[in-house]
C-alpha cells in the first residue's frame, strides 16, 4: 500500500514538473519571437509572407486534390 502511494506521489510531481516545464518552454519562445521582432523585423516580416504564402499555396493544392478526389 505504502509503495502505491510514494508511486502516485511520484507520479503527481513528474505531471507537475513537466507542466512547469512546458509552461516555461512556451514563455520562452514568446519571449524569443519578441526579441527577434524587435531586433529583426525585416527578416521576420519576410518569414511571414513566405509562410502566409506556404500557406496559400498548401491550401490550393488541397482545395484542387479535395475537388479531383470527389470528381467535381
């Protein structure tokens, strides 16, 4: 009995520690893509169109294949 309950505690504090962890991990990138903005905008700006139209593109394609693949 004893040694499911160290195990359950165990457990809840690996959840835990791994929540804080991803908490973290998530506040840090924030704070990197900040940083990057203010210190790079122009290349961000650039990695944004690329990606809106990534984006765009993906989308037609699939909107094509969809249309293909259903025969209309």
């Amino acid at each position: 009995m004893a040694d499911t309950r160290a195990d359950q505690i165990r457990e809840t504090i690996r959840e835990g520690a791994a929540q804080q962890a991803d908490t973290a991990r998530r506040e840090l990138g924030e704070i990197v893509i900040d940083a990057t903005d203010e210190y790079f905008p122009e290349a961000v700006r650039k990695r944004r169109r690329r990606d809106v139209a990534s984006g765009m593109v993906l989308g037609l394609l699939v909107g094509y294949l969809v249309r293909y693949a259903f025969g209309e």
